[in-house]
C-alpha cells in the first residue's frame, strides 16, 4: 500500500499497522479506490490526505464525486 499510495509523508508504522489489520477485502477496495481518490483530488484541488489518515478515516468508503 505504501508504494501505491504515492504520499510518502505522514506516519509509515503507522499506515503498515493499520493495512496488517485490514481484511483481504478491505485491502481491494484500497487499492480500487486510489485511482478514484487521485481524479476527485485532481478535480477539486485538494491536497492528498496522508497515508495513514486515508487509512484511519477509511477514505476508501468514500464515493469521490
């Protein structure tokens, strides 16, 4: 995940707990839901959440419109 996300600030021992964690399922829809995440932050301007803050707040969920 740490590679993919391409945001290298932010907490590493952090994000790599938190990803260990995460099921097999969750883990894919990360990874499904980066590519969306990178065209909304595009869109709107915005500034890309650091990696373990994607993961804490569970950003994948999010619908990016």
């Amino acid at each position: 995940f740490w590679g993919s996300y391409d945001n290298k600030n932010g907490k590493k021992a952090r994000a790599e707990a938190m990803w260990n964690k995460l099921s097999d399922v969750d883990k894919i829809k990360v990874f499904a839901a980066i590519p969306r995440y990178n065209r909304y932050l595009k869109i709107k301007g915005y500034e890309k959440a650091y990696a373990d803050t994607f993961l804490n707040n569970q950003m994948w969920l999010n619908s990016f419109k």
